[in-house]
C-alpha cells in the first residue's frame, strides 16, 4: 500500500511538471509590449495578449484588482494596436506606467 501511494505521488508531480506554463515577469511583458508598440503585426503580438491573459487570471486570485485592470488596460492597447494599425510608428502607450505602478 506504501509503495502505491509513492508511486502515486511521483506520477501526479511528474504529471503536473509536464503541464506547468511558465508566466512572463512583468519587466519580460513591458519589453514586448514596447516592442509591440514599434511593430504591431508580429507574431510576439499575439501571443503576448495570451500571455497577459494568463497575467490578469494569477493576480485576479491574490486580489490584485488594480494590476489586473492596468493589464487589461494594456492588452487592449495591444490589440488596438495589432487591428487597428493606423500607419503610425510612434504609437505610444498610456498604460505602461500603470502596469509598472500598480503591478
């Protein structure tokens, strides 16, 4: 009985290791967003909107509802940025400084 609850064990850490998503750090998601803001169409675009989903859920369970909104705040001007590019390479962004202030 020892030996089936061990294995179990070892098979539900091996299995949730396997399943674990790294989340970026907030200095890794200014930067892309930075980069986003020069180059809207790239592909770091889009999966950066993913990823600050991903953000938004972590700090929405610790109660963080000021960084969440600074996040949505940001990726909304990211998907703007990406639908509705307007020719503009000095596009700049409003939220930045709320994410860094509030997260």
């Amino acid at each position: 009985m020892k030996f089936l609850t061990i294995l179990f064990l070892k098979f539900l850490l091996l299995s949730n290791s396997l399943m674990a998503e790294t989340i970026p750090t907030k200095s890794k998601i200014l930067k892309q967003s930075s980069d986003c803001f020069k180059d809207s169409r790239t592909q770091v675009c889009k999966e950066l909107v993913s990823q600050i989903e991903k953000l938004q859920l972590i700090v929405f369970e610790q109660n963080r509802f000021k960084c969440q909104s600074s996040l949505l705040g940001l990726q909304t001007e990211i998907i703007e940025a990406y639908f509705f590019n307007n020719s503009s390479n000095e596009r700049i962004s409003i939220m930045i400084p709320y994410v860094i202030k509030n997260c």
